[in-house]
C-alpha cells in the first residue's frame, strides 16, 4: 500500500488537482454559454413561436411533446456547440458534475450550475416556462414594464409595520386551502409554494429546524457588517440609510454574483421586531426600497416583494430554533428557472447560517 508520501501518492494527488482544474473552466464555461444574449434571444423567440397551444390544465396534449422535444434539441445543440469551443464536453462534464460537488475543493456554488442545468430537462418546468411565456405574451407590453416599474412602489405604499407583521402572520398559518403546495419535505426543512395570480414568481415558504440558538440566528442573519463572512455569494453588504432596529431599522445595499447571470444589487429594508409573534420570538421583515440611484452597469436590481422569516426557540431544545422563511423576489431570470430554484435556495441559507453559527458566533462567544 502506498501512503502519502509516495510517488503514486503524488501522481494521484496531481490527478486530483488537473481534475478540478477542469472542472473550474468548465463551470466558469457554462456561466458564460448560459449568460449569452444570443441564447436567452433564442429561448424567448422560441418560446413566443410555441406559447399559443399551451393550456393551464392537468392534462398535456400530445402537441406538447414533439415542442418540448425541439426545445431540448436547441438548448442541447446552442450549449454543446459553444461549449466545445471553449474545450468542454458537455456531457462528460454533467457525467462528473455530482461527485464533483462532493468533493472538498468543489466550487461552493457548483450546486447551483447543476441545478439549472437539470431545470432544462423538465417538461414540468418548460410547461410552466410556456404558460408564463402566454400569459405575458397577450398583456400589453407597457403596461407590463409600468408594472415593473411600480413593483418596488407599491411597497413603499405599505406605511404601517402591522401591515407587514400581519401579511407575516396570514402567510405562515396558511395551509392547502390558500393554495399552499408542499414540494419537498428533508425532514429538517419542508418547502412550500404558491402561486400569485399577479406575477409568473411563486411565493416559497419553508420550515426548518435550525442547531442555533435563534436570539444566534437573527444576530448572524440580521447583521449587514458580517454577511460577506458567511454568505460567500454576497461580494459587498453596506447599510445606506435607517436609525436601527430600534426605530426603522436598515436600508441595506448587497451585491451578489449568481453562477449563469450577471451581478445583481439588493437594496432592502430590514426590520428585526422581537417578541412577535409571541414573547421570545423574532420576526424580521425584509422587501425593496426605492433608491433614486440607478445600479452599476451590467448589474440588474433585485425586487423582493417579501423576505420574511419569523424564528422561535424550540421548546424541547433552547440550542435549537424553528425558522419560517418566505421569498418572493424577482431576480430578472425567468421564472420557471427562478420557482426551480426558490427552494434550493432557502436550503443553502440555512446551511449556510448553521456554519457560520459555528465559525463565527461560537468563536467570538469564547
């Protein structure tokens, strides 16, 4: 047997190195094939050529399947061909992908690129892409950029944090009869959708049990000053404006970098109410704030029409919490890419939160 020092130890390691090695180009690759405005310009032609003869019933004609069949031809076809270009072959490359993602040196966002490269394969999804693609087809063109354009607006308009605390409230309590959909249950974290008959984005909802204590978990998750310490997505996190949590909180101002798509920037309020909804419980509050400055070039501003979550301690285990997470915040991707992913994405956070619980919170607690 050869142990660490030997050549053929070496020669492994090497391997091992090359191996990753490539892997980063070809996920970088694959960022850059997918973020091309000639393949998003191909997707939207198509789907606006296709849209008419989809229905929003449970029952899918055979139409739809030579359509969804040439949709897989023209991603497989326009990704392969560029990626071999780049020197990537695609299909050895989603073939290593997972064990990829399991290995230590992996990108921590590689998940992500599978993620959406496995949403081309569902037929559920591009139904949902296509029915989107309809509906936005038969409205009116500028009254749908206005609408855009009002989102963050609209908002603004809510004056009153008990509005927000009892949307909050009305939100977490709702069950199948208001449309909630359970779409995964991990045991430790269960995920919901719904839909809004005013947007193609879904409103997600998630419960988890977090290993944190949560009077931990809001000062991690509610602390603008540390979130590019845990939150390897978030490249800059400054608070703009806000007199506290106190008064009214904090006008936040993040830029992320997405795997695919461009950099985004996320100006948001955020409230953090303790003993709500009950004593020892936290609710914070997070949605847009109206900014007169325009973002960076290149950079697309995140709505986010809710970002809630409330957090409890559980009763059996204080070292414990049970978190309530909502989301619902247009990305500019499109939508059947955005609902595909809301949920991962609730997933990772908390992830994320329980290991900076442990690298950051427990640490400075000593």
């Amino acid at each position: 047997f050869a142990d660490d020092r030997s050549p053929l130890s070496a020669k492994r390691s090497s391997l091992s190195s090359f191996l990753s090695s490539e892997m980063e180009h070809a996920v970088q690759s694959v960022d850059e094939v997918l973020s091309e405005k000639g393949f998003v310009a191909a997707l939207q032609e198509f789907t606006e050529r296709h849209c008419d003869i989809f229905e929003a019933s449970d029952e899918n004609k055979l139409e739809y399947t030579p359509i969804f069949n040439d949709y897989a031809t023209l991603i497989e076809k326009y990704v392969d061909s560029r990626l071999v270009e780049k020197g990537v072959d695609l299909e050895k490359f989603m073939a290593d992908l997972p064990v990829y993602m399991e290995g230590v040196d992996a990108h921590p966002r590689t998940g992500v690129v599978l993620e959406l490269l496995s949403s081309f394969d569902s037929f559920i999804a591009f139904k949902d892409m296509m029915l989107e693609a309809k509906k936005a087809k038969a409205a009116d063109v500028g009254e749908t950029e206005d609408a855009k354009q009002g989102f963050a607006q609209d908002l603004g308009a809510l004056d009153f944090l008990k509005e927000k605390l009892d949307m909050t409230r009305v939100l977490e309590e709702g069950g199948a009869a208001e449309g909630w959909t359970l779409i995964a249950d991990k045991t430790w974290i269960q995920t919901h959708r719904k839909k809004d008959p005013e947007s193609p984005i879904n409103l997600t909802r998630c419960f988890a049990t977090c290993n944190m204590p949560a009077e931990a978990f809001m000062e991690i998750f509610m602390n603008p000053l540390i979130k590019t310490k845990w939150d390897e997505d978030v490249t800059t996190c400054e608070i703009l404006a806000g007199g506290g949590y106190d008064k009214d909180g904090y006008v936040v101002r993040q830029l992320t970098k997405i795997p695919l798509i461009n950099q985004r920037e996320m100006i948001w309020r955020w409230i953090w109410v303790k003993d709500h909804p009950e004593p020892g419980a936290h609710t914070c509050v997070i949605y847009s704030e109206p900014w007169e400055t325009p973002p960076p070039p290149n950079t697309f501003r995140v709505i986010a029409k809710i970002g809630n979550c409330v957090v409890r301690p559980l009763k059996e285990d204080p070292s414990k919490c049970r978190v309530t997470m909502f989301a619902q915040m247009d990305f500019g991707l499109p939508a059947f890419i955005a609902n595909h992913t809301s949920s991962n994405w609730m997933v990772r956070n908390v992830l994320k939160l329980e290991a900076a619980y442990k690298t950051l919170y427990t640490a400075n607690a000593k």
